[in-house]
C-alpha cells in the first residue's frame, strides 16, 4: 500500500503544481484575470504541502522524483487542456522520466 499512497501523492502534487501553473497562465496570458491567479497561487502552495506527505524523508528525492511525474503531468494537461497533442518524441521522453520515478523512488534499498 506504500507504493499506491505514494503514486497517489505524487499525482494530486501534479495536479495542483500543473493546474496551479496553468491557472496563472490563464490569468495572466488569457487575460482572464486576477481571481485565476489567485486560485492559481492557492494550488500552488498546496503543492508544496502535499510533497511533503511523501513517506520518504529525503527532500532531495521526492523533489526528483516528482520532477518526473511533472514530466508526463504536463503533457497530460496540456493535451485535456489546451488539446495538445505531444509527438513520439514527447511520448517517448515521458516514458523514460517515469522510469526514472520509479528507480528513485521504488527501487529496494538495503537500509
């Protein structure tokens, strides 16, 4: 159940950091306004709190390996989102970040 909490976490941390971003984005590049930007800065502080709910107590590590959940997360939004649609390439590097997630992360340790 450690993994499932973890990869929880980690997806509710893209959410508000990926939704965050793009709420500021909206206000501020669509013209959309000053609430969107506050809601957007709201999700953003939560981020930060839900990262630290991660059983692991190594900054450092939670941090990179978040980085690629950031990695595949945005290319997700993007395309629910803004209807992006990310090449082989993208897809394919998306891929690799999430392998790198679960080797940080998952791997076994002998501590």
């Amino acid at each position: 159940m450690t993994v499932a909490r973890s990869v929880l976490l980690f997806v509710l941390a893209a959410i508000l950091e990926i939704g965050g971003a793009w709420l500021v984005w909206q206000g501020t590049r669509e013209s959309r306004g000053w609430a969107w930007i506050g809601a957007g800065v709201v999700a953003l502080g939560a981020y930060g709190f839900v990262a630290t709910l991660q059983q692991d107590a190594h900054f450092g590590r939670i941090l990179a390996a978040y980085g690629g959940v950031f990695v595949a997360g945005s290319l997700i939004w993007g395309m629910v989102m803004d209807g992006y649609r990310p090449d082989r390439f993208d897809v394919i590097g998306a891929l690799i970040c999430l392998a790198g997630v679960a080797v940080i992360m998952y791997a076994p340790r002998g501590h």
